[in-house]
C-alpha cells in the first residue's frame, strides 16, 4: 500500500487527502454545517472528529445489514 501523500498547512499541521462516497443529504448537511461557521468542509470535519475523541463519544458504527432472502417478485 502506497503512502498517502502529505501537505503541510500554513500552521505547519500535516494533512492528507481524504475521499469517501456518502448519501447526499449527508453531504449537504456537512456543507450547510461548514458554511454556517464559516469554515471549509475539511476543516469542519477535522474539527468535529476532535470534538467526538475529546468527549469520549466518537460511536462504533455496525455494519449494514444484508439481505436475508431473496423477496418474490410477482409476475406481470
């Protein structure tokens, strides 16, 4: 696995890319969230990441359930 490349911000804090596909309405609300403190999505995501570690309260997330069975489909 490759090394993800990293940058240095102007307060000398190392970053890295991070990418990831999520439900639109997840995406707006992080944007809206963003907007309204008036800072970029990156650094409002860093800094809600920190806020949940500080207090203790970033929650182990379980994985979507699958399909049991196959549903009927009835015929047309």
């Amino acid at each position: 696995m490759e090394k993800p490349k990293t940058r240095v911000t102007g307060t000398g804090a190392s970053t890295v890319p991070f990418q990831t596909r999520v439900a639109p309405a997840a995406k707006a609300a992080i944007e809206a969230a963003a907007r309204r403190s008036g800072v970029s999505v990156a650094y409002y995501t860093e800094k809600l990441i920190q806020q949940l570690e500080e207090s203790n309260a970033l929650p182990v997330i379980h994985p979507p359930r699958l399909q049991q069975e196959e549903l009927p489909i009835p015929a047309a």
